[in-house]
C-alpha cells in the first residue's frame, strides 16, 4: 500500500514543482524589472542641474541599486518607493505588460 501511494506521489509532486518554477522566475524577472523602473526613474527625474541636488548619489538610491544588484528586489523597491514620496514624487505604476497611457 505505501509503495503504491509513494509511487502516486512523486510524479505529482515533480509535475507541480515543474509547473510552480516558471511562476517564481517570473516573479523575480518583475521585481527587478520593477527595481530597475524605479532606480531609473529616480535617476533621470530626481537628479537636476542644481548644486543641491544629490540625484544618483543619494544614498539611499545608492543601497536601493545594491539591494537590486543582489537579488534583494523587495528592500530595494521597498526603499526606491519610500525615497521618491519623501522627494515629492508621484510612484509610478509598476509595468504590467499592458499599454498604459502615459502620464498616468
């Protein structure tokens, strides 16, 4: 009886393991694209001309893109969305494959 429910078992285990890896990298592709969005952003509007500016070397900014580089997208996302609403600046919606309008 154990052999027969072992052997009913391992199968369905493995094709669900197979079926869940494709979700968790996907997952991980959004987030640091999503790490990436926001560092980006932060890059291209947070820096001005100004002798005030800190711009890229914030550091925050600066811990946010080394979370990212090691895998750590939700400190990292987590810190580039904290920083951009204490900066003034409207989030932006995380991409979700859809075309969005922009300005929005």
């Amino acid at each position: 009886m154990r052999s027969l429910l072992r052997s009913a078992l391992v199968p369905a285990l493995l094709l669900s393991a197979t079926y869940a890896l494709p979700a968790v990298a996907q997952s991980q592709a959004d987030l640091k694209a999503r790490c990436e969005q926001l560092t980006s952003y932060f890059d291209r509007y947070g820096a001005s001309r100004g002798e005030n500016s800190d711009g890229a070397r914030n550091h925050t900014r600066i811990a946010a893109g080394a979370d990212c580089d090691h895998g750590q997208y939700a400190e990292g996302i987590a810190s580039m969305e904290t920083l951009l609403k204490n900066k003034g600046f409207e989030v932006p919606p995380a991409p979700n494959g859809l075309a969005q309008t922009p300005g929005r």
